[in-house]
C-alpha cells in the first residue's frame, strides 16, 4: 500500500523536494542574520574609583586652560601627590565627550598622557591609565584613533603583576578595538594574540572575564575572518578558552559568558570550525547545556540567560557544518539528556525570557534536521503536545515549530504514524486561519508530508472543511503552488 502511493504522481514527489529546498534557504537566510549580528558594546570601570564610589558625581566639561593646567601639574607637580591628584581631576573631566574632544585636539596632550603611562610611578600609572579608560569609551573614533600612541604601551603591560591593572588595560583595549579599525590594524602585527594568549592563564577570575571581553571585540572585527580568527586559531587560546567552559565547581559563570560570545564569532565566521570540534567544542557546549538545564530548575535566577544563549547558538551554528549523527561520540548527542535539557530550557524560557525560545527551536531544528535519533527522541519521551502548545505564542515560534515537526515527518511513515492522531491537526487547520505567510507555508509543507505517509490524515482534513481552510490562501502568490500541491494530494493520494 504504501508503495503504490509514494511510487504514485511524481511531479508531487518533487513539489515536497522543492518546499523542503526552500524551507533550507530559509534557515541559511537566519545563519546568515546570526552572524552579521554583533554585540558591539563598551564597558567602563568607574566602580573601581574610591571618588565615585562614594557616591561623588563627576565634574562639569573641562575647558581648554583647565585640561592644560592639569595636565602640566600631573606632569610637573610639586609632589606625587599633586601630579597624582591633578589626573584624578582630568579623568573625571574625560567622563565628558566635550573634555574628550578638547583633550584629542590639544597639541600634545597624548604625549604627555603616554609619558605619564610609562613612568615609573605606579599611581600616575595607573591614573595615567584611567584617563585612557575613560577615552576609549568614547563613541567618536576618531578619540580612540588618537589613544593609538598608547596601545602598544597597554599591550606591553598585559605582561605585569598587577591583576587590576591587567585588568583595566584589557578593557580599554577592547574598548578601543570595537572602535577603531587604525588600532585593530597596529595591534594584530604587534602581537595582540600572543600577548591575550599569556593572560588567560591567569588565575584572577577578573582578569580572565576582562580577557574574554576584549577577544570578543576583536572576533566581530569585519576583517576578522581572514586576518585574526586563523591567528587566533593557531594559538593556545581555542583549547584554554574550552578549559574555561568546562562545566563542574570551577566554572564563572562571567568567564564563561563571555567565552561563548568569543566562540560564537568564530563559529559564525567558518574559517575552520573543525578544528573547534577536534578541540572538543561539541562535547564541552553540550556537557555545558546539560548543566544549565540543571541550574534553571534549582534557581530563579533570571542571569542564566546570558550564558543560555550563545551556548545555543554554538551549538546550532556547528551543527550546520557536520552531521549531527558524525559526531554523537563526541556530544553524547545519541543520548536523549540532550532532548530533555532542551525542553527544560524552553520551560524555563516560556516563563522567564520568551525572547529566547527561538534560539532554543532552532538548536532543536538543527538536531532533528537530518538526525531520525532525535526524531525518534522526540516521540519516545512525548514532547510533541509541548512543542505545539507553543504555537500561539509568536509568528516567529510558530514557524520554527512547524520546521521542527517538518523534519520529524520527513523520516517517514513510522515517524507520521507516531504524530497522528492528536491535536495535530487541529494545530494546523488553525494556522491556516491566519494571515501570516510564512507560518501558513510550513504548515503547508507540514500537511503535505503527512498526507504522504498517513492517508488517514488526509481523509481527516477533508472531513474538518480542510479544502475550505485552503482555498483562502490561493489567492497569494507565494503560496498558491503549494495549496494546489495540498489539495492534490489530500484529494487523490
């Protein structure tokens, strides 16, 4: 019987193989979003200044005479004290962009700053060095393209003792980074990885998050692809940051935030997300998935989301590029904890970050694309009614429902058998209601499959006004091949 039907009309065979050509560039089309998407940020760490910390708000904009009597006192005071006292009040005057523009245009003020950076007083130093903090949050590049003389003195002090120096000199760096192309290109040849690759081995957490952060900036450089990320790739780094990532009581949660936007720059980047894998990046992300989905039903703790994401988009993103079955060793992806974990995570999104269960669907797609293990794990632990009580939440979760129950139909008669009868379709005559294009196509596609392999869904949906649900939709363009495609099928098999 089933021969007879799926060795029937062949031009049908072939409509399905063009949805599911379509629904492919679809989801290439998200990949694509998903790398060109960047979190440009800055940090600043004026938490750390005694003077604000007190509760003391910063000075009014500095004018030009007053940024030079500063800087001429911070050069040439009387005592240390005076010299350190007089930065103190130009950093707080550079917490103002009209200081910081004043301060880049004046004729040496750069020098000076650079001068005082590499004296050998260790609080001028350090003063000298939250000026610059200040300049490289900045949202005008041409300051951080004035700090350039500076860069390669901060670089140098990666190499210190000091933790919190480390630590404040990683983070202008990113800062500057993020900003300016000129500094990118000074630093790469200058030996910014190298000198990233020494601190993060550091046993300060501080340290190591700061780390983290200004990798972060360097990875979403646009010309990262070609000419940092293979550097980057070459070093200690991949393997160390994995380290970091590895679940158990040693585990910062900081930390490993921000090494999972760093891994997920690079993944998105392609250069050679093999080399990830042989490092062990699928076997660590999934150990990582598994206990966040522990940690959510022991906490409330709405931060878990920072580390939730990039940990999925990780994955999704290096799922594309092997087999998900190539590499189930590797991941314990045959094991069905994976699964599990997943719909814990969605659970926990449902109710505290909706803004996630994309994310969470479309690792779920990527698993179940061409993996009948995870198609099978779906079933067997009846996840299948969780799955389509989301479907009213969003257009967008809606869609990548129906794209996740695509790939389980596409396995098969078995696989059909096993989501039919239920409130399937009555999901789906539902989303035929609607007006919106894309959920409407996948669930067209949806019907489609099923009425392949399961007649008796077919002669279900005629019975429920099926037809009627169709012939709303054959006025658009875009859908009307696939309704014809539907009506054929459900009409004569």
């Amino acid at each position: 019987m089933w021969s007879s039907r799926l060795g029937g009309p062949r031009p049908l065979a072939c409509g399905v193989e063009e949805l599911r050509r379509r629904r492919r560039e679809r989801e290439a089309a998200l990949r694509k979003a998903r790398r060109e998407q960047q979190l440009v940020s800055k940090r600043l760490l004026r938490e750390d200044v005694p003077e604000e910390a007190a509760g003391e708000g910063a000075d009014a904009p500095l004018g030009e005479a007053e940024v030079q009597q500063f800087l001429r006192l911070a050069q040439r005071g009387t005592d240390e004290k005076e010299r350190e006292k007089a930065l103190v009040s130009l950093r707080r005057g550079l917490q103002h962009p009209d200081t910081q523009q004043t301060f880049i245009r004046l004729e040496g003020s750069m020098r000076i700053l650079v001068g005082l950076l590499t004296s050998n007083r260790a609080l001028l130093q350090l003063e000298a060095a939250r000026c610059l903090h200040e300049l490289s949050h900045s949202e005008q590049s041409a300051v951080a393209e004035a700090c350039l003389p500076a860069t390669s003195y901060l670089l140098t002090y990666l190499s210190g003792h000091s933790s919190d120096f480390i630590e404040l000199c990683l983070y202008t760096l990113g800062n500057l980074i993020v900003e300016s192309e000129a500094v990118r290109k000074q630093l790469v040849p200058q030996g910014i990885i190298p000198a990233l690759a020494a601190c993060i081995q550091s046993p300060h957490v501080a340290v190591l998050e700061a780390l983290g952060y200004a990798l972060s900036q360097l990875l979403q450089a646009k010309e990262a692809p070609e000419k940092i990320i293979p550097s980057f790739l070459d070093s200690t780094l991949p393997q160390h940051m994995l380290q970091l990532m590895q679940p158990g009581p040693k585990l910062n949660p900081g930390v490993a935030v921000e090494f999972a936007w760093c891994l997920h720059y690079i993944i998105c980047s392609q250069v050679n997300n093999a080399l990830l894998i042989t490092h062990g990046a699928l076997s660590t992300l999934g150990l990582l998935l598994l206990d966040l989905a522990g940690a959510v039903q022991r906490t409330d703790d709405a931060g878990l989301e920072l580390l939730v994401c990039p940990v999925l988009r990780c994955l999704s993103n290096l799922l594309t590029e092997v087999p998900v079955e190539a590499v189930g060793g590797q991941m314990l992806l045959r094991d069905e904890r994976i699964v599990a974990a997943l719909f814990i995570l969605l659970e926990f999104f449902l109710q505290k970050q909706p803004s996630l269960l994309p994310e969470g669907l479309w690792l779920l797609n990527n698993l179940t694309a061409n993996s009948p293990t995870f198609c099978t794990s779906l079933l067997s632990l009846d996840l299948i009614e969780p799955l389509l009580q989301l479907l009213p939440l969003s257009n967008a979760v809606s869609v990548m429902v129906l794209t996740v129950l695509c790939n389980v139909a596409e396995k098969g008669p078995a696989y059909c058998q096993r989501l039919w009868p239920g409130p399937l379709l009555s999901c789906l005559l539902n989303i035929l209601a609607l007006s919106d294009t894309e959920a409407v196509g996948q669930s067209l596609e949806l019907l489609q499959l099923l009425f392949l392999y399961q007649p008796e869904a077919a002669q279900a949906f005629l019975q429920q006004s099926g037809l009627q649900a169709l012939e709303r939709h054959l006025e658009e363009i875009q859908l009307r091949d696939r309704v014809h495609a539907v009506q054929h099928t459900a009409l004569h098999g």
